[in-house]
C-alpha cells in the first residue's frame, strides 16, 4: 500500500518536479549574476557600466514592461521594435548618466505615469536596478499622505512618513 501511494503521490507530483528544476535553475542564474557583478566591479563599485551590461538592463526592462505593463495591448507602436531600435543608442551612452536618461525617455513613450525608470545612487548594483517607488502613500478623504520613505534623497529633503502630498511638480 505504501509503494501504491508513492507511486501515486510520484506520477501526480511530476509538475513539483518541473518546478524544482524550474527552481534550481533560478538558483544558479541568481549564483551566476552575483559573481559576475562581485567579479566585474570589484570593491569600489566606480566602473561605468559596459555595453554589454547596459543591453542586459535594457533587455530586462523591455522583457518586464512587456509582461507586466497593465495596458500593453492597447499600446499604438510596437514595443519591441522600439526596444531593439533603442539598443545602438542606449549600449554607446558615454556615461551612465546619459545611459538612465536615454532608459528614462524609453520609458516614458509608454505615456502611463505609472512606469518609471528612478535614478539611483549606485547603478552598478543590480539591485537597484528594479526598484519600488521610493514612497508608499495612502489616499485619506481628498488628501494623500506619505506612510513610508524609501529614498534617502527623499528623506533628506524633508519627505518623512505623515507629510501630505499638495502638489506634484512637472518641470525639467
């Protein structure tokens, strides 16, 4: 009876194989990327990002916008030809400054307000790479309150959890 029943649970687990596979396989691509910007930026952290890492970021961010982007259907161009026609321009950037802000005006051909591409202190660190929005609000009545900061740059221009939102500046 024992042998039946994990004969059973063996032939109705073979998707929990599937995934285990699926799950080791994530495991070392995550092992791989850690040793590769361990092994690529060293200590400091100073080196401008390569061309090939600045395809990598951008294949990312056109792979994340075409699986996550709420309204991907309703867009009227076609995504991934922009995303290709934009990796000439965006691999030669002189520096990453010019690199976040060329990812930046990509980003806002999508027109939602909601997709975003936030500057970060260290681009060389991947994780922050894909961030959340540097606060959490919350929406009480007609007014909306910040609830949590996540930005240093933020909290040290005086943006701390209970401040109201009045306004949101538009200019360059």
């Amino acid at each position: 009876m024992i042998l039946i029943k994990n004969s059973l649970f063996l032939q109705s687990n073979k998707s929990n194989s599937q995934i285990i596979k699926m799950k080791k396989i994530f495991i070392l691509l995550f092992v791989c990327l850690f040793i590769n910007k361990s092994f690529a930026y060293g200590e400091t952290g100073e080196a401008e990002l390569n061309a090939p890492t600045k395809a990598y970021i951008l294949s990312r961010f056109c792979t994340e916008v075409k699986y996550n982007f709420a309204f991907y259907d309703k867009l009227n161009f076609n995504w991934d030809s922009l995303c290709v026609a934009s990796i000439p321009s965006l691999t030669t950037t002189s520096s990453d400054e010019d690199f976040l802000k060329g990812m930046q005006l990509l980003c806002n051909q999508l027109h939602d307000g909601h997709t975003y591409i936030f500057p970060m202190n260290n681009p060389k660190n991947q994780a922050d790479w894909i961030r959340p929005f540097p606060m959490k609000t919350k929406r009480i009545g007609d007014r909306v309150f910040v609830t949590d900061v996540y930005s240093s740059n933020l909290q040290q221009s005086g943006v701390h959890p209970g401040c109201e939102i009045i306004e949101i500046f538009h200019g360059t």
